[in-house]
C-alpha cells in the first residue's frame, strides 16, 4: 500500500484522525543447527497477519482494539476495485 492511501478509521474517544496503528503479525523464524551449534538463521519466514490492530490517538492518547482491520479494507478497496 502506497502513502496516500486513506485509511478509515477515527479515535472513538475524540473523533481525532491522527492515528499509529499497530497491526500484528505471526512470525517463524527458522534457525538450523549442526551438531548443536548455530549454522544459519532465516528471519520472518511466511508472516501471517492475525487480524489484530491497535490503534493510539496521538490528539489525546486513547488506546484501544480495533473489531475490524481498517489497514486490510483499504488495501482492498486500492487494489481489488
């Protein structure tokens, strides 16, 4: 997704739209051993989106778990219409 983008997606606290959202990932990472010592390491193999997001208010610090994930509609609504 490019910078531009529009995201929808508002503080329910104060309806501000200054927004850090956190979107999280499950991550294996593979390490290899020879005779127990480390040989090779491969980082972030296959990450897979859980479905969760954060969002922090940067206008007045609300926290909080979004139900629906505004970062994969936008990738959506940008490449599939």
């Amino acid at each position: 997704m490019d910078k531009g983008t529009p995201i929808l997606c508002r503080c329910p606290a104060c309806g501000g739209l200054d927004i850090n959202l956190s979107e999280f990932f499950i991550v294996s990472d593979v390490y290899e051993l020879r005779d127990g010592v480390l040989v090779d390491r491969i980082a972030g193999i296959n990450p897979q989106a859980t479905g969760g997001v954060d969002g922090e208010c940067t206008k007045c610090g609300h926290r909080w778990r979004l139900r629906k994930n505004p970062i994969q509609a936008a990738y959506a609504a940008a490449n599939f219409s």
